[in-house]
C-alpha cells in the first residue's frame, strides 16, 4: 500500500500538473504525429517526377496517366524544360521527364523517337523510372506499328484519310490499355522496413527520454529540500520507496507510450508492420533503461544547475549515436561500433526488424541488451543515490 500511495503521488507530480501533462504527454504526441506526417506517410515516400509534355497527341498523355496511377510516383506538370531542368538541379525533384513536341506523330511514321530523362544522381527511384518509362515507350512504338499495318492494308484512299484513321485507331487502342482489364495484385512480402519507420521511431523515443530530465528534476527537487531524507527515516521500508518510486515513472512511461502508439496508429492511420503488443514491448524495455539512466544520473549529480545540462551531454548524443536522426551506415566505423553502447540503437534495430517480418525470436539479441542495461543502470542508481546527502545547493 506505501508502494502504491508514493507511486500516485510520483504520477500527481509529474503529470498532475500543467506544464508537466503537455511535456510529457501532449508535446510527444505532437512529435509523434509531425514525424508521421514528415516520414511515415505516403505522400512522404513516393517520388516527385517533374514533367514537361510537349506532345499534343495521345501518347504524350497516356504516358502521363500511366505515371500519375502508380502509388510511388507523385508527378509535377512544368511549363518550359529549362524549369524542369531547374527544378532537378535545385532537388526538387527525383527525376524529370520531357516528352517531345510531336512525339504521337512520330510513332505513327514509323520514326524511332525517345523520352528524355533528366537526373541529377542515379538513384533507386530515378532507376525504376527510367525502366516503366522505356518500358512504356517500347509497348507505344509496338502498338503503333500494329496500328500502322492494319490500317495501310486496310485503307486505299487518300494520305489524309489513312491518317485519320490510323489516329483513331492509335487513340482507341491506347484508351483499351488504360483500362487495365488484366492486373495484377501487389503483395507485400515485408521484405525491408517501412520507409520512414527509422526517423519515426528515433523521434519517438528521443522525446520518451525526456521523462529523464522530469524524473532527474523531481530527485534533485526532493535531495534540496531534503525530502528523499526525510522520507526514508519515516516507517516505511526502504523497498517500498524505491518500488514506489519505480511504479510511478513507469507508469507515465506506459502511459506515453500508449497515448504515442495509439494517435500513431488508429488516429493518423500508421502502419509500422508491427503488432500493437510488440511495439508495446519493445518501447517499455527502451522505457526501462530511460529509468535507469535517470536514477544513476541523478545519483551522480549534486548540484541542480547540472541538470539542465542532461539534455545536450546525453539525450541528444546518445540520440545522434544511436541513428534516430539518420541511419547508421551513413556513419563512420568507430561511431557504428560506439553505438552498440545506447539503447536507441538496439530498439530501432528491433522495430525495424519486426517490421521486416521477423518475430520474437529474431529481436531476442535487442531485447535481452536493452533489458541488461536496465538491469545494471537500475542497480548502479540505487547504489549511488544515497538519499541522506542533501546535495550541494541544499
């Protein structure tokens, strides 16, 4: 009963008040939702393809249409080439298309005619488009040719009228394709992660860790006041303080992490491919270690004032190290290797991991490090708290 009783008041005093429930719960959840917004959504992972058509026939605008269809390609109409041209160099665009002034014509001529590509750097994308495109090009000049023969064979009038009706034709046909009679189903075999999944984690889990500095404050707040001291001479045992102490912050934890979850996932729309109840798991094991970074950090410090330096000599290297702002790969060879020392890496492995179709089993390696470093940070923070020492500034 003493547990629970400190636990409430730790709750009441961290979020019972003003300024601790939007910083501890509605800011993450305002992160969480601009980080959605910025990485996780479609729009955000789709290609931008600046366009210029110059064409005026049908094959300049079946094109386009193709294009505009598929789900990873978001096209931008142009005026001129050289905005095109613009627009790529100042990336603006993945890659842009021209499609050149009588380019229907020239394929019912027989002539060979091509779509230009303009490209700043090869890419994934640009290397995709560049192979629907050509792709694209090779079933128009088919079905030109095809339109061509039968309708030379079947028209002995006039040059004027035979391209009239090889115009029709062209046109027709091209409106038969676009109707996409025969399709084919998308599976997603959860090959790789979901783009966007890293930066929406790392921000997630850099503004859990501010639950740190409140928990930090409210120790230092409670050794210069001398408090801590006062309350372990009461009669209460010195476990059911600590358990007390330890229910409360993890409760908010728990708390955030739903509240994050659950605007991300049934509000926003989310899809992370992972389960509820494993992403769950896998943020309260990150919550844990948070909680034992803030007691042994609290132990270490005496004087308030060195508080408010936890953000930028911890949460946000540690941040960086860890890959929440950009993927590990790009770093160099000592930084990759000093990451294995912060638990940001290891939970962004395993959400990843998950995401990529693994199961519990494959993230056991994340999970059993993240559990051991709050294992040891817990007990080094209640060895090194000694709550009888006021602290400096008391």
């Amino acid at each position: 009963m003493n547990s629970l009783n400190i636990a409430w008041l730790m709750i009441k005093r961290t979020i019972g008040r003003k300024r601790g429930f939007m910083a501890f719960l509605l800011l993450p959840c305002l992160v969480v939702t601009g980080a959605v917004a910025l990485f996780g959504s479609e729009q955000a992972t789709r290609a931008v393809i600046p366009y210029v058509n110059e064409d005026q026939g049908a094959a300049g605008a079946w094109i386009v249409n193709e294009l505009a269809s598929k789900e990873e390609y978001l096209l931008k109409p142009m005026n001129t080439e050289a905005e095109l041209r613009e627009a790529i160099t100042r990336q603006k665009g993945n890659a842009g298309i021209i499609i050149p002034a009588h380019y229907t014509d020239d394929l019912l001529q027989g002539k060979q005619v091509s779509i230009e590509l303009v490209e700043l750097r090869v890419s994934e994308s640009s290397y995709t488009l560049r192979a629907a495109v050509e792709g694209m090009a090779a079933g128009l000049h088919q079905s030109a040719q095809v339109v061509m023969a039968a309708t030379s064979a079947a028209s002995s009038q006039e040059q004027i009228a035979e391209s009239a009706a090889t115009q029709e034709l062209f046109e027709q046909l091209l409106q038969k394709t676009a109707e996409h009679q025969i399709s084919g189903e998308a599976t997603d075999l959860q090959m790789y992660p979901k783009p966007g999944l890293n930066n929406v984690t790392g921000f997630t889990i850099m503004f859990m860790m501010g639950l740190l500095t409140s928990a930090v404050a409210v120790i230092m707040e409670d050794r210069r006041q001398r408090t801590m001291a006062r309350v372990y001479t009461a009669p209460v045992r010195a476990y059911e303080i600590a358990l007390g102490n330890f229910m409360g912050s993890f409760a908010i934890g728990m708390t955030q992490i739903v509240l994050v979850l659950g605007i991300s996932r049934w509000m926003l729309h989310y899809d992370a491919g992972i389960p509820f109840g494993v992403h769950f798991l896998i943020l309260a094991a990150f919550m844990l270690v948070s909680m034992g970074i803030a007691s042994t950090v609290a132990g270490l410090i005496r004087e308030s004032k060195n508080a408010n330096v936890l953000n930028s000599l911890i949460i946000t290297p540690t941040c960086m190290i860890g890959g929440c702002f950009w993927p590990l790969s790009i770093m160099p060879d000592y930084m990759q290797k000093l990451a294995n020392f912060v638990p940001q890496k290891w939970t962004i492995q395993a959400v990843e991991t998950i995401s990529a179709g693994g199961t519990l089993s494959d993230i056991k390696l994340p999970l059993l490090i993240l559990c051991g470093m709050a294992a040891i940070l817990l007990t080094v923070g209640s060895v090194i708290l000694r709550p009888n020492q006021p602290g400096v500034d008391a």
